[in-house]
C-alpha cells in the first residue's frame, strides 16, 4: 500500500480577498511535508466552472511549482480532462513537466462528470469517451515516434514532430478515472492503471478491481508498457485522537459531497438528454433516486462504512486495511477538504508520515521477507 496526497483546491465560501492565494501555498507548503514524510505522490485534479469544489484550471502549472521545492515525490495528473484540450497540448505539457521534475510525472486521464465543463468548450456528451479513447492511444505515439501521421474521427495529424520528449522511457506511467464498472474493464484493456472513488461499497469494488485484473490478461497498452496498480481517492484526516477527527473532518466531507451532488443534479437533470455513458452519473447522485454516496447527514456512519479514512492513527490503519483486502494498493488522500485549517491539515500529513505509513511499509517487508 502507497499513499498520496490528492488536491482539488476547495474553496469554500464566503471568499476573502486571498483566499485562493492561501489556498495554492497552503498546498505547496503541505506537500513539501508530505515528500519529507513519505508520501509517493501527489495528484491534483483539473475541474473549470466548479466553485467551492474545485479551483485547479491550470494543474500543470502548480505542479511544476512544486516540482521545484520537491525532489522525489511523484506529481499526478488527477486527471487532464482529455475531451477538452487536444492530445498534442496535452502532451506537450505532460513532457514538459516530466522534463523539469526530472521523471516524476504520473499520467492521469478522464473524460468530465460535468455538462458545463462539456458545453464550454464545446464538446458533445455523447462523443466524450471516444475523445478520451482516441487521445489516450495518440498521445503515447506522440512521445515516442519522431513524426506523428494520424487519421481519426476526432484528430487529424500529417508528418508532424511532437516536441519535448518526456524524460521517462518510454513514456509517464497511464491512468484513467473510473467512475464506472465498464472503465475498470476498458482500463485493464489498455493496461493502464485504475483510479476509482471511493464510496465504503467494498464488495462492489472487489468485484471491479477482479473485472480489472482479468482484463489485464489481454492488456494491449497504448505505449507498449503495463502500469497494473489500482488506486482509490477518498477524503482522508488523521488527528491525536478519534474524536478530534471525526469532528473536524467529517462534517467538512459531507459538505463537500452534498456540494458535488447538488452541482451534478443540476447538471443531469433531464433523463433524456443523458447520454449512457453518463447514465451512472445522473442516477447515483440524484435526490430522487439512488445515492451512490449513501446519507449525507450522519459524518460517523459514512466513515464507519469506510467512505473517508477519518480517525487517530489505529483507526485510520483499520479503515485502509479494508480496502487493501479488496485489492487497493495505492490510496489517494484529500486532507484539503471544506475548511479544515492549515495547520491541522499538516498534523494530519505528519501523523500519517509518523505512523500509517509505516505501517504499511512493514507489512510490506514481511510479506516480502516471507515470499522470498
């Protein structure tokens, strides 16, 4: 089990004039601690038109600022919204931070949950996951062949030179966001890695992950290279105490989700405009059908579900046992969450450096010691 840290740049009102200012240096300063401690990455996600949910237009650029004040952490697309910007900017970009942070770069892909991100920039809801497929196969010709010539449904290149280059050979590792069953399946096609979300289900999740590795068997990946790893997002606060925790950070998650879910109802509110693609976000975050999510009313039975990793050390350790029993390897912790202080958000990242983290480590040496 690896840990990273996770950004969205939540920013809840009412704004002060630096608010987004403080939010961007908290989360330099956080993970200059999180690299000190043992964190293997950081990711931050890319949302447009997300008030309070999410202030992260321009990832590749706050990335590239930490890269300079890190020099081993890992930094993560989390992920680029491949529908909206064409393959060869994304692989400009991705190359060029691979490039000042000497490798360390973490290629995350997804498609957009959100219509109004979509009607933006002008792209159709129907079209999105071919958009994504079509870039996802591209982008790695783009970094390893010297000229590109491409004829597709969405994409046309003649001859063209692709520059830079990505440090990493032969490219950054490859992810996808898996919101659904059927993108567990499609990632273990294309041997790429699987980022889901995560929603205390765990049976469910085991079932996915199974549907993920069997696909693996048949892996054609895009660059020619596997990245087999299973990872899960989930909000995440460790404090001295339980009961600490659980009252600072659990009301802070639940404010969150019910501002994602009252965004997405708004978003997907007429049935039949819903492409099927988009069907399982429409339905599972609708007040008048089922909730993926469950309640959004009690923050200590979403976290006894296992829905956050919300506790003191022990628990947090018990909470990510369960996920690591399904088949989660790679755990993805959003501490900046809703109005969780600064300084208790760094507590939180020390207390995982101090004791989470090396937990895992050693059962990771026995278990070796034991293979061996």
């Amino acid at each position: 089990m690896k840990f990273a840290l996770f950004y969205q740049l939540q920013n809840p009102r009412p704004w002060h004039p630096q608010a987004e200012y403080e939010r961007y240096w908290q989360a330099i300063e956080q993970v200059e601690l999180a690299e000190q401690v043992g964190f293997e990455a950081v990711w931050l996600a890319e949302h447009h038109f997300m008030p309070e949910i999410s202030h992260s237009g321009a990832p590749e650029i706050l990335l590239a600022a930490m890269a300079q004040r890190t020099s081993v952490i890992r930094l993560g697309f989390g992920v680029v919204l491949l529908p909206l910007s064409h393959p060869v900017r994304v692989a400009e970009r991705v190359a060029t931070l691979d490039i000042v942070s000497n490798g360390r770069v973490e290629f995350g892909t997804g498609r957009s949950t959100t219509r109004t991100q979509l009607d933006a920039f002008g792209v159709d809801p129907a079209e999105t996951r071919e958009r994504w497929e079509e870039s996802v196969d591209l982008i790695p010709r783009l970094w390893l062949e010297d000229t590109v010539t491409h004829e597709g449904k969405h994409y046309q290149l003649h001859g063209l030179s692709v520059l830079p280059k990505p440090v990493q050979k032969p490219h950054p590792p490859m992810w996808v966001a898996c919101g659904q069953a059927s993108t567990y399946e499609l990632a273990g096609k294309k041997g790429i890695g699987a980022i889901g979300f995560s929603s205390g289900a765990f049976e469910e999740m085991e079932r996915r992950i199974g549907t993920y590795r069997s696909a693996l068997a048949d892996a054609n990946p895009p660059g020619g290279v596997v990245n087999d790893r299973v990872g899960v997002w989930t909000m995440a606060h460790c404090a001295e105490s339980d009961r600490e925790a659980r009252d600072l950070a659990g009301p802070e998650a639940l404010w969150y989700f019910r501002l994602v879910r009252r965004q997405l109802d708004e978003e997907w509110k007429n049935p039949s405009e819903v492409p099927e693609s988009y069907r399982t976000y429409a339905t599972s975050t609708s007040t008048d059908g089922p909730r993926r999510f469950g309640s959004y009313d009690d923050p200590d039975a979403t976290i006894d579900r296992g829905m956050f990793i919300i506790g003191d050390p022990d628990s947090c350790i018990r909470q990510i046992e369960r996920y690591q029993r399904v088949g989660v390897e790679y755990m993805l912790c959003v501490m900046q969450v809703g109005r969780i202080p600064h300084e208790k958000i760094k507590n939180s990242i020390a207390l995982f450096g101090k004791h989470v983290i090396p937990h895992f480590a050693a059962r990771a040496s026995v278990a070796g010691g034991a293979s061996g």
